[in-house]
C-alpha cells in the first residue's frame, strides 16, 4: 500500500492529499504564483481546489502570513484567476 502524503489546506486548514491541493509558490526572487505541477522551486503553501478557500486567501491575506512577507492585491486577484482559468 502506497504512503499518500497529506498537507494543510491553508485557508480551510484540513489536512488532504496533497494531489486534491492546489500549490502556490514563492520563488527565491519574491513571485508569487500558482503550481499545477507541484515542482516548481520555491516556499510552498496549500489551498484546496474550492473556490470557496481559493477566495479566503485575498479576503484574509492568508499568503501574507504563510510567507512572511507582504503579497500585493493584484497577486490576489491573480491567483484568482489563474485558478478559475484552469478550472
């Protein structure tokens, strides 16, 4: 039997698969960016693939805290995008 790893939901803060998450990531150079693949380098934080979590992250500023430092609006409504792009 196959080990599934789990990670937290940073909006929601369940614990699921990590193949149910959506992944941003912070690039050394300070970009903040979605990652469908999960490999891109950098400092990654979890939401889960609802629109509901993906929307408390701009509402909270929830990437603010995650990475500690501050994320602007437009990476926000970027994210937002982005993922309802890929949807």
């Amino acid at each position: 039997m196959k080990n599934v790893p789990l990670r937290m939901c940073i909006a929601c803060r369940e614990m699921k698969p990590k193949t149910e998450l959506v992944r941003v990531v912070r690039s050394k150079e300070g970009e903040i960016s979605l990652d469908f693949t999960g490999k891109k380098n950098g400092r990654g934080a979890y939401v889960c693939g609802s629109e509901d979590c993906i929307r408390k992250l701009g509402k909270a500023k929830l990437l603010n805290r995650t990475f500690s430092a501050p994320v602007a609006d437009e990476v926000y409504a970027g994210i937002v995008e982005a993922y309802l792009a890929k949807k």
